[in-house]
C-alpha cells in the first residue's frame, strides 16, 4: 500500500478566507490562497491575526475550513 497523508479535513468546497486567518504558507507564497502543492509544505497550523492566537475572537479553534461567513468574527477579504 502506498503511503498516503490524512490531516482529517473535510472534503467539499472552500469559501474564501478570513482576512485575520494567518498560516505559514503565506509568508512562504505572498499569496491568500496558495495552491495545494503550497499548503503541504507548511505545517497546516494556522492562527487568527486579530488574536494573534489558535483561537478567534469567539474563542473557536482557527482553521481553514472553520474560518468562513457562518462565524461571527469573520471578515471577507474583498
């Protein structure tokens, strides 16, 4: 069997980011939204700019999936 990396997240579309969201790849790319080959070569970890934490002004865990309109503290980029 091959090996294959898991990080547990949702399949499905992504809705733009948070504009506090902050993550490694970044500062690696200068990019918002950096591509896939991108993300991997960063930990994943990510934190709330706003906070500068783990976790957001609503005390929920920052993520690139969970950061999206549904939370109270979200703020679109454009």
């Amino acid at each position: 069997m091959p090996y294959s990396r898991s990080f547990g997240e949702q399949a499905g579309p992504i809705q733009p980011i948070c504009r506090h969201m902050r993550s490694k790849a970044i500062y690696v790319t200068g990019k918002m939204e950096p591509s896939a080959e991108m993300v991997d070569m960063g930990s994943g970890h990510c934190w709330c700019n706003h906070t500068q934490h783990i976790l957001g002004p609503d005390s929920e865990l920052v993520e690139r999936r969970a950061c999206n309109s549904s939370r109270d503290c979200y703020e679109s980029v454009l």
